[in-house]
C-alpha cells in the first residue's frame, strides 16, 4: 500500500487546482527570518519552537495590514450599513491557519517553513486557542465573522477580551479537574492595543432629575481598553475587526475621595476594577446571577455603544452635510445583533445616551433603539434565562432600571389596551417579574426592544412563538423570525480536513467553498465507484492520523478499523449522555453474554466540560471514566468495544476529532437543544449522525433525505403529551430487561467498585426525576444503534449514505445564515465581490496628500475616521 499523503503534502496539491495562491516563497522566508531576528530577537541557535511559530505568525499577519487598514478606508469612503454582533462570546479556537487559508497562503507558507527545516503543523500545533466561549453559542460567533467578512459586510464583532478564556479540563481518577486558561501568557500576535481609543464606563452612583435633564452622577468609572483582532474573508481582501475590551483601572482609581495614606491600598485595589474582563464565566446553557457578570454584560455595552455612536457621527458625510448631528438616522446606517440576552443592556443603554446625552424625546429615542437593535434567542431551557434581581440593578445601575422601568409601563399599558382586564396577561409579559425577589426578565426586554427575534432553528423558532414568547408573538408576529444556525466551511472543512475539501473540488471544481450549495452537485457522483472510494479512504487516514494522536498524546491504543462513535459538546443533562452510557453498557453486556457473535466493533468517544458548579455533570464524567475502567480492561470485550472520555474538548480538538468520526451523536430529548452545530461539523466531514428530532437535526433529515440519518425516539409532539400524561422512569425500567441490567450495575458498583454508591445521585435522578425523559427514548435508540451497526458491515452502502449527507450540506454554511441576517434583518446586501487588494505594503492605497495639505492648511483631520 502507497503511504498516505501528508496534510503538507494534499494542500500542495490543493494549491495545483488553485485552493491555494502562490506566493513568493523566498519572500516568505525573508520575512520569517527578519521576524525571527527583529521581533523575536533571536538567532537560530537559541530560537525555541515557540520563537518559530511567532515569527511565521507575523510573517502571515504581515500579508493581513494592508488589506485591513485598505477595508477600513474602504467602509470610510463607501460609508455602508455597519453592523454590529454585540457578543460575551467569541470562540476563535486558532487564527494562523485559518489566515493563511483566507489569503490562499497555507501552500506558500508551508513550502517557506519546510525549506526553512520546520514543520508547520508542528508550529501550528504551539498556537493557544482564543477560548473566549463555552459552546455552540461562542463558536456562532465566530464563525458569523468569518462569514460577515467572507461575504463583504461591513461587520464588527464586540467582546470583551478575557484575560482567561474558558477552563482547561483535566481528568484526574477519573473526575474532571479544571485549570486556569493562561492564554495570553506567551502574548497573542494576532491582536494589536488601541489605548487611544480607550472609553470610560460608569457603574453605581445616583441619578439627579435637574431641570436640564436627568444625570447619573457620583459613579466609579472603568476604562475600557480595545484590543482589535483582523477577521480576513475568504480570498476577498476583506479583513473586518473584532474589537475586544479589557477593563483598566483609571490612574485616579481610589484616590480621590480624602484617601490619606490609602496610597498602596488604592493602587493595589485598581485590581477590583480590572477583574471585570479577567474571567469567562464557563457556564453553558445556565443563568448565574453574579453581579461581577452583569459588571461584564454592562461594560462591553457601554464601551461598544461610544464606539458605534462616535463612529456613525464622524462619518465622512455626517461631519459636512447636517445628515449626523442628531441620531435619527442611526438605524439606517446601524444594526445591532445581540447575541442572546447577555448584551440586552444596549438596549437601555442606547435610550441613556438618546434621552440624557441627545437630549430626545422618549417616542424618537425609542423609535431609533427599536429599528437599530435585533435580538437572537439561542434557548428555551428555563434555567439559562437571565432574570436579574431589581436590587442588583438599582445598586450598580440606576439609571438603567428607571429607564427599564419606563419601558416597562409604556409597554405593560399598550397590551392593557389591546387586552383590557386581562391581569394574567400583564403579568406573564411584564419586563418585571414579582416575587420573593423582583427580577428583570432580559428576554422580554430584548423582544420589546428590537424589531426582528429569532430562533436559531426552524423547530426552535416555532416552539419560541408557540410557548416561551406566545403572548408577545400574539401581539408582534411581524417581529418574530427564523435564522436557522451554520457554520463555516471554511475552518470546519477546507481547514480542518483538506483531503475531503480536495477530493470534492476533484469532482465539482473548488467554488463550493464560498457557495455551499454547490454540494449538491455530488449526487451525480454517488454511485461513482471512484468517489466512494476515495471519500472512504480520506476517513480512514484522518481515522489512522486521529489514532496516533491519541497514543502520542494520551496514551491510548484504539483500533482505527472499528466504527468511531463520537458525542463531543458541553456535558449538560439535556444533551443527554446518559442515553449514550446506556447504549454502551447494553452494548457490553450483549458482547460479554454472546462473545462469539460478529459484533460491529465500536470505539465510542465521548468529550466535553462541565460546568465547574455542575454537580450533576461532573457526575457524568465520572460515571463516562468509570464504565471506561470496566469495559477497556475486559478481556472478552477486546478491542470490539472501547470507551475513551476525551480530555478538554475545544475547538482546536473538533478540528482534529471530527474528520476523523464515523458517527455524530446527537440524541438531545427534542425540544431542548435550540439548533446545534456540532451536528452540521460532522456531517460536512463525512460522519452519519444519529439523532432526535431536535434543533437543526430536523432540516439536516430534510436536506439530506431522512433515510440518510438515523433518526429515532420521541417528537416534540410526543413529549409534550409524556409531560401532560406524566413520565414514569420506573415504568420502563421494570418493562425492558437490558435498561434495567445496565441501571442495576450502575446502582450496585459494577462500574465503582471502590464505592458502591458514586452514582446514586445519577441513579435517583434518572429513575425519579428526570426532566429530559432518558428511559423514553431507550428502547429506540438501541434499535437504531443496532442499524448502524449492521450498515457498518456494508462499508460501501455506508459511504454512499455519507455522500448523500455531504451533498445535503450546503444550508448549513454560516454564509447563509449571514446573507438571511442581512437581507431580512440588517437591511444589508452581502456580495461576493472583492475589494481592491492594497496597493503597497505600506500606503494600503490611500492618498496620504490630501491629509498632508488639509495639515499644512491648518485644518485638523477629523478626530480618527475610520476605526
Ligand atoms: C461546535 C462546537 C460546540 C457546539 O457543539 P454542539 O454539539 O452543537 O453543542 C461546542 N464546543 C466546541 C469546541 C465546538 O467547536
């Protein structure tokens, strides 16, 4: 058998099909060299690997300046719509071979490194991952930017930028450990300081109501630091920003107030202020009501809104026609996407700055918030909906909740119009809710304060108008829309598995990167004995490649010739895990009862974290390492069924785990997960998945032929009328043999010996108080498991079926979603254009004459125009 092509090796022959731009290699190694000795300060007999991968990232950052300084001329000069997708979240993973393959220079790049003596995936390999994100709601984010700038918007993502993204998970005994994300330690090439533009926030104080209007005065002041971060399009010569803030601390802090001798004490508490972007809260899918939290949400809000108003102002036009001296024209040059609830407070913000800065009436102010803001829900789950308590607010914001208030009873008396003596009803839609503890509903805030909601999925934004939000889709159905989620096949295809990328521009040329639907076009093929073939063979070498990385790096020895079963997301009792440890234990006892049968043999891998206050989800992990101790040191079993938990699940091991999968998991009870995108990762890179008809799963089915997925267990429909009929766990844990074998080794220590009642917490839950019904589904998922277990055996009616599922694909590209954000919420349209590319490394094409005599005449430039 030949030996399989290299990564290195495909992209070179990716870039003779034209995937990849020639670049000058000589030039490459120049400046690689120029970086080495002038930014690394170094020589070669002392550079360490790390010295390497700085110096080949900013040899490649080098080719983004050009383009990014040109693109922000560009958007001065055109002056276009700008949008803004306001964010707690961005989960970036890695940038270098992410811009070298925007900039078509991987192929360059490679060539450069090898000639250099290096290896590049070896220096990629050193890059820590922006872990700015928890989950699906992070990695939105990121792939939105990579789209906006793919597709030529005038796009911004605003954050705030960590000090420590989220955890780094280590196993330890079996249980889940979590170490602090040091991500910036080595300093992050990607990112450049603007401390010129750094803006105050304002948090606790008063609010005086003058005759010239209202102030909030006696606040303590934060300064918000930008750190922009180049987004770069798909070979458009596009780079948008990502603008993160970090707090700082004012040089004044603490030393105002009469503070004698308070010196060293005020210096070192200049850290109270500086812990508000210090930390990424690592909840996924769960409220907390920590005020350092709602600290973060109100800082990256009001640090954004001074940048997008001060932006708007100083246009190119605003500053000489009277178009810009008042913000009535703000929605038509601005739209701000909140993603989720957690940036809600623009909203009051936005009518602060309208109302007590712009001095306009409450109707304009309100007219311009709701035409500018649009709001995204990303979950129906009760606990992950922000409700603030009113005493947190009228302390660190009371300005804020005066004006929340006001919203409230201009809104609360328009339904009592609509809906005269129907108290019920002003209850359920107040933005206050009463009780113990009066809270803000952030949701109902952000759907009254915005023109467009949306769901992330065509089931989820159905359930959002039928339940969670009924009463304000009975009185704003216009508002309510669907954005069904995507993702990038950029870094989730090109990138991360450039054999297929390759094997599939064989057959249809190499334009379905930026057009996914062109996917389609596979299905001439599918019974093309060739096309088999090799999609077969590129999922055995990224199998073969995934397999050596994990006994390099974990010590594991699994066999690349069984079926790769892989459920990798957040740990959380809806995605149910669980169901997934029951198929595993039925699946052992059945090889340990008949040995000799011909088992389909399975590796099944399981990854994710937990919530480090999950009680219940780090039971999981335990209980995922404890049926892994039994089952991988079990003789009979052998290497027909092994169960591996991998360690810190993050993008960068999606990146790895993914193209190598055989099997996606995705077996949420329906009705709970709002999309999905790990579903739409996997089927892009050949995996079949086997899921509920839940989230994204069920436009997957529609796109891909429901025949093609395994699809099983209840419907929403159906657990609707379990929850009016009432689930009984106990009822099918007596009725179904394996189901109640499996629960008693879990209850009686067949996985703990040590200590025999670890999992009771698990067992109790599962048998009387399981919200997300696991017993229900069980019995459907076996028989379905059992399914793909015997198509396994038919290797080529498998493949087949994957082809069909790649060639479904083309709905799931974030550049969909985008273009439907754009045309049916920002009022943008997305081009595939190019810009033109910079003229020279050093102007970016731009007339510097023009600044140069407005200065010798004595007229200022206009205070920073375009960043
Ligand atoms: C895509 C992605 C997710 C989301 O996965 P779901 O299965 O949709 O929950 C979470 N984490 C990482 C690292 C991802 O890349």
């Amino acid at each position: 058998m030949p030996k399989p092509l290299t990564d290195q090796e495909k992209r070179k022959q990716i870039s003779v099909r034209g995937l990849a731009g020639v670049e000058n290699v000589s030039d490459l190694k120049t400046n690689f060299n120029r970086h080495l000795h002038f930014t690394l300060v170094k020589d070669r007999n002392v550079a360490t690997k790390r010295d390497y991968y700085f110096a080949l990232a900013n040899t490649v950052r080098d080719h983004l300046v050009g383009r990014w300084i040109r693109t922000q001329q560009h958007y001065y000069e055109k002056d276009p719509k700008r949008v803004y997708y306001l964010s707690l979240e961005f989960y970036m993973g890695r940038t270098l071979q992410n811009t070298m393959v925007n900039l078509a220079l991987e192929n360059a790049c490679d060539e450069a490194t090898y000639q250099l003596g290096l290896d590049m995936e070896e220096l990629q390999d050193i890059e820590e991952d922006a872990g700015l994100g928890n989950g699906g709601l992070g990695r939105l984010a990121a792939c939105f930017l990579d789209s906006m700038a793919s597709l030529g918007l005038a796009a911004y993502g605003y954050g705030i930028r960590y000090e420590f993204g989220i955890f780094n998970q280590k196993i330890v005994n079996g249980w889940q450990v979590e170490e602090a994300d040091d991500w910036l330690r080595y300093g992050n090439p990607w990112e450049k300081a603007r401390p010129e533009y750094m803006r105050p926030v304002h948090f606790y104080g008063r609010v005086e109501h003058t005759p010239e209007g209202v102030k909030w005065v006696d606040t303590q002041v934060v300064l918000a630091l930008p750190y922009d971060t180049p987004v770069p399009g798909y070979r458009n010569n596009v780079v948008n920003t990502m603008r993160l803030w970090s707090a700082k601390a004012p040089c004044d802090f603490n030393l105002k107030d009469f503070n004698v001798g308070g010196y060293i004490q005020a210096v070192l508490d200049r850290n109270l202020a500086e812990n508000i972007s210090r930390v990424l809260y690592p909840n996924d899918n769960f409220f907390e009501g920590k005020e350092l939290r709602l600290k973060q949400e109100y800082f990256v809000v009001a640090a954004t809104l001074q940048d997008i108003v001060r932006r708007f102002k100083s246009s190119k036009f605003g500053s000489t026609e009277v178009v810009r001296v008042d913000l009535s024209t703000l929605p038509d040059k601005v739209a701000i996407q909140l993603n989720d609830t957690h940036p809600a407070m623009a909203i009051p913000e936005l009518m602060r700055i309208l109302l007590d800065t712009e001095h306009q009436t409450w109707e304009k102010a309100w007219d311009i918030v709701t035409r500018t803001c649009a709001y995204t829900n990303h979950t129906v789950l009760p606990e992950a909906l922000e409700r603030w308590p009113i005493d947190l607010f009228q302390n660190l914001l009371p300005r804020h909740l005066e004006i929340i208030f006001e919203i409230n009873r201009r809104h609360l008396e328009r339904i009592a119009n609509l809906y005269p003596g129907d108290h019920d009803r002003l209850r359920r839609m107040s933005l206050v809710e009463e009780g113990d503890q009066k809270k803000i509903n952030m949701a109902h805030l952000c759907i009254v304060g915005s023109h467009a909601v949306n769901g992330v999925a065509r089931i989820h934004s159905d359930i959002i108008k039928a339940t969670l939000f009924k009463d304000f889709y009975e009185v704003d159905p216009h508002k309510f829309q669907n954005k069904t989620n995507g993702i990038t096949p950029r870094r989730w295809l090109v990138m991360c598995n450039p054999g297929l990328a390759e094997v599939i521009a064989e057959r249809i040329g190499e334009d379905y990167i930026r057009d996914l639907d062109q996917l389609k076009n596979l299905l001439e093929f599918v019974d093309d004995d060739s096309l088999i073939r090799d999609i077969a063979k590129i999922k055995q070498e990224n199998k073969l490649k995934f397999s050596a990385y994990l006994e390099e790096h974990y010590k594991v020895k699994i066999n690349p010739n069984s079926m790769f079963d892989v459920q990798v997301k957040r740990i959380h009792e809806y995605k149910r895990q669980l169901l997934n440890c029951l198929h595993i234990i039925t699946l052992y006892n059945r090889i340990k009862k008949e040995p000799n049968k011909n088992w389909t043999p399975r590796t099944i891998m399981i990854g994710g974290k937990a919530a480090p206050g999950y009680h219940t989800a780090k039971l999981i992990i335990r209980l995922i390492t404890a049926i892994g101790d039994i089952v991988n040191h079990d003789e009979v079993v052998g290497d027909r069924l092994k169960v591996i938990f991998l360690e810190n699940y993050k993008v960068t091991l999606a990146e790895k785990i993914i193209p190598a999968s055989d099997l996606s998991e995705q077996i949420s009870t329906a009705g709970t997960e709002a999309s999905g995108t790990g579903n739409m990762k996997f089927m892009l890179n050949g995996a079949l998945t086997i899921g509920t008809m839940d989230g994204a799963n069920v436009e997957m089915a529609e796109e891909a032929g429901e025949e093609n997925l395994f699809i099983f267990g209840m419907r929403v429909d159906d657990v609707d009328a379990m929850d009016k009929s009432g689930y009984d766990a106990m009822e099918y844990y007596n009725r179904i043999p394996e189901l109640k074998q499996a629960m008693d080794q879990i209850a009686g220590g067949y996985f703990s010996p040590d200590q025999h009642d670890l999992f009771k917490d698990i067992v109790n839950m599962l048998l009387h108080h399981d919200r997300f019904k696991v017993f229900a589904d069980y019995e459907a998922y076996i028989k379905c498991q059992d399914k793909v277990s015997a198509l396994y055996k038919n290797p080529k009616e498998w493949t087949k079926m994957v082809i069909h599922n790649i060639a479904g694909c083309g709905k799931f590209s974030s550049d969909r979603t985008i273009s439907q954000y754009a045309r049916e919420i920002w009022g943008m349209e997305p081009s595939l254009e190019r810009i033109p590319p910079p003229t020279s490394a050093f102007t970016s094409g731009y007339s510097t004459k023009k600044i140069n005599v407005n200065l010798r005449n004595g007229l200022k430039t206009r205070n920073l125009p375009y960043n």
